[in-house]
C-alpha cells in the first residue's frame, strides 16, 4: 500500500473514532480532508515529509496534520492514530462501513446494544436487541438486515483486479472456438 494511500486510511479511520467519540465536528471534517487530499495528490507524500512547509502548502493540510504524516515517514505510525483506536472495539470500524449506518447510530448501537462488531450487530438483531431503541423503528432494523445482507454478498466478490485477467483468458479461449464471430466480456466481467 503507498505511503499516501496508508495515511489516507489512518487519517480517515481517526475521523471516524472521533466522530463516534463526540469529538468536536471541524476536527472530525479536518481529517476527513486530509484523507480526501491524500488520497488525490499525484506525488507521493513521503517525498515531502523532510520539510512541513512543503506539506502545509497544500490545501487542506495544516499544521498539526503535517507533523502527524512526518511521523509516519519516520515511524510508520501516527501516536494519535494509536491512542484513538484503543477508545473503541476496533469492530466499530467495520460496522461503521456498513450502508446506512453512521457514527451516531454506530454509537447508539454500540452503547445500548452492546454491538462491537458486524457479528454482534447480527445477534443483536436476531436477539430483539434493537427494538425499541431510540431511532430504530422495524424500517430502519430491516434496512440495517438488508444492508448487512448486501455486504456479506459484495464481499464474496472477486476484484476487478484479480477477475480482469481471467476475463480476457476466457474471451481469447472462446475467440479460439470454430463458429464464434464475437465475444467480450461485458458487465461486472
């Protein structure tokens, strides 16, 4: 993985514990930023970190954020980084990812319901533990049901990286077949 796009994730699941930690919304949405400008700048980061000017010249990178990507050209960690993700179940992350469910519902989950991790969010449905909890009316449990459905199906994909070769051995091999005028791979491959 590169330097920008390890930051980006770092920088991106830090946004997301203090978001469910309450932690004041512009420092949330600075790190957000950082992680959308990580993951757009063309150079690699690591290339910049011997001088914080060069860092804090780019839109969206302040001061504290600069220090925390020198330290992690240096260390390969970010202390902050560290420090926030002991505050949860390193689960949330994964649950947080599922569609529909943002950090206040993640919290509201997480404290009432005691769910700490995708599987638990399944037995806490299955238990009964989500009804009658604020904001969780029989629609929003089965969309979370449907939600959590369709992710267990997305994950069974392959990668577009891994299926496109495959893909292309198969269309030469059926271009090889006597009688075939045209074949291309079409849709998800």
């Amino acid at each position: 993985m590169s330097t920008n796009a390890e930051l980006a994730r770092i920088f991106e699941q830090m946004a997301k514990v203090l978001d469910l930690t309450g932690a004041n919304v512009f420092r949330v949405n600075a790190h957000n930023k950082v992680a959308r400008v990580l993951q757009s700048l063309t150079s690699d980061v690591a290339e910049l970190a011997d001088d914080p000017a060069k860092l804090t010249a780019i839109d969206g990178i302040g001061d504290g954020s600069a220090k925390k990507i020198i330290e992690f050209v240096k260390t390969g960690r970010v202390k902050e980084h560290d420090e926030l993700i002991k505050q949860i179940p390193i689960g949330l992350l994964k649950v947080m990812e599922i569609p529909g469910l943002g950090p206040k519902t993640v919290k509201l989950l997480w404290e009432n319901a005691g769910v700490t991790d995708v599987a638990s969010l399944k037995a806490a449905i299955d238990a009964g533990k989500l009804d009658g909890l604020a904001r969780m009316g029989a629609k929003t449990i089965t969309n979370i049901k449907e939600s959590l459905e369709f992710a267990a199906h997305a994950a069974e994909r392959m990668r577009l990286g891994e299926a496109l070769p495959i893909a292309e051995q198969i269309v030469e091999h059926l271009r090889k077949v006597k009688g075939v005028k045209q074949v291309e791979y079409a849709g998800s491959l």
